[in-house]
C-alpha cells in the first residue's frame, strides 16, 4: 500500500542514544515502504550550523541518505533546528521545504508546516520568532566563532527551559484556533492540515468555509518512544513507535 510518513519533534543529540537507535531502526523499517519521507521540524535538539554537526547528526545523515535512494525525504526547519541548512541537507540526500507548503496527497489537499508559527496567542514567542529568522540575522548567527555559537544555544536553551516552568502545556503554548483560520485563509483549499512543535498529539476539527478540516499534531520523541502519522489513499493514521527492541 503507498503511503507517506510524517514525523517531528524527535530532539535528536548525542545525549539522546535510545531515540538515535529507535530512528534509525525506523529508517530500516520503512525502507520500499513509503512513497515519501517528511521531517516537520526539530529533528534536532539543536542545531549551531551546518560546521558543527554532532556524532549523531554525522549517523543521522548517513543514515537519511541511504533511505533516499528509496524514497525522498523532505525537511522543514523548526523552532530548534531552523539554521540547518544546504550542506547538511545535501549531505543527509534531503530537500529543504519552506516554512509552510502545501501538497496534493492522494487527491487530498494538505498543509504541512512545523506549527509554532499558529501558536499565535503567545504574543512574545511570535515576537522572537520573526527576529531571529531574519535572514541577515542568521547570516550573523552562522559567521559567529563556534565557541560564541555553543554560548548562545546555551543560553537559549536556558530561557526555553524558564518559559517551559512558566507556562507548561497551557493553552498559551498550543496552537490557537485564530493560527489555524489565518493559516487556512491563506490555504483555502487545505482539507488536511499536519504540524508538530507542540508536543500534544491528537487530531482536531475546525469549520472552514462551511466543510470540516481535519489538524493532525504529530507525535513527539522521547525517552525511547516516538510516534509518526501515515498518509494513505484509506486516509491519515497516527502510529507509535515502540520501545528500543
């Protein structure tokens, strides 16, 4: 049966070794078996540089270029890896898509993105998102001395970790019903609409020109399991991944 896997969130790092295993025995296992790989963002817990690649994002790209002389895969940044780029994803056989894109899958119309850009009601994260994605800005970010770059993530890090203690799962940190309706008046034809970032899988409905829009949140890695969506002609299937076997 063809189907298209979709997966974000997995935090990837040195410091990650189960979810590494449990991504790359994924990899094997889907290997002739989807017609197309899409990675929704935050592949990476973090990411410095295409210079700066860690032990697991060095086996992570041998191991993506591999599957993608079976099936393309597709990367859209998120909010912890959006200064990967071209070298890197050349290297792991990757195609970079924009922030948001729209696809016609079996004949259904999606819309595919990371998804914090339609977590619209926390006012100051959208402040610093349209900030630090200023390309002249991640220009400066990626000449910086590598030494100056690991202080920066670091401290980012930090203040990530202090708005999490802050606001939790609040609704704050979801993505808002206006997200959504601004993202589908942009889209009107979008019928189905898949993002991560949020780390709330499930799948919602919302009213859109009079018809229902189904919003599948992709499942998050972490400890040893993780989670992906398949797209398919019977429809859209949200499936875990099972502990390291």
């Amino acid at each position: 049966m063809h189907q298209t896997v979709f997966i974000a969130d997995l935090h990837l790092s040195d410091d990650t070794p189960n979810l590494n295993r449990l991504f790359l025995q994924a990899l094997k296992d889907w290997r002739g078996k989807v017609d197309a790989l899409y990675i929704l963002g935050d592949l990476f817990e973090v990411w410095l540089g295409d210079d700066m690649p860690d032990h697991a994002a060095v086996q992570v790209a041998e191991a993506l270029r591999d599957f993608s002389a079976h099936a393309p895969v597709y990367f859209i940044c998120g909010n912890r890896d959006f200064l990967l780029g071209a070298h890197y994803a050349a290297a792991a056989g990757m195609t970079l898509l924009p922030e948001v894109r729209t696809l016609n899958l079996y004949g259904r119309h999606c819309l595919i993105s990371h998804g914090d850009e339609m977590c619209t009601d926390d006012a100051a994260y959208q402040r610093f998102r349209r900030i630090i994605r200023l390309p002249w800005l991640k220009k400066i970010l990626l000449a910086l001395p590598q030494k100056w770059r690991r202080k920066i993530a670091a401290d980012m890090r930090a203040a990530s970790k202090r708005r999490k203690r802050e606001i939790g799962l609040s609704p704050i940190s979801d993505v808002s019903e206006h997200g959504v309706q601004t993202a589908l008046k942009q889209y009107p034809q979008t019928e189905i609409l898949i993002h991560g970032h949020t780390h709330r899988p499930a799948v919602h409905s919302h009213t859109f020109g009079g018809r229902t829009v189904s919003r599948y949140v992709l499942p998050d890695w972490h400890g040893k399991e993780g989670g992906y969506l398949s797209v398919s002609e019977r429809g859209c299937t949200l499936h875990g991944l099972p502990a390291e076997k």
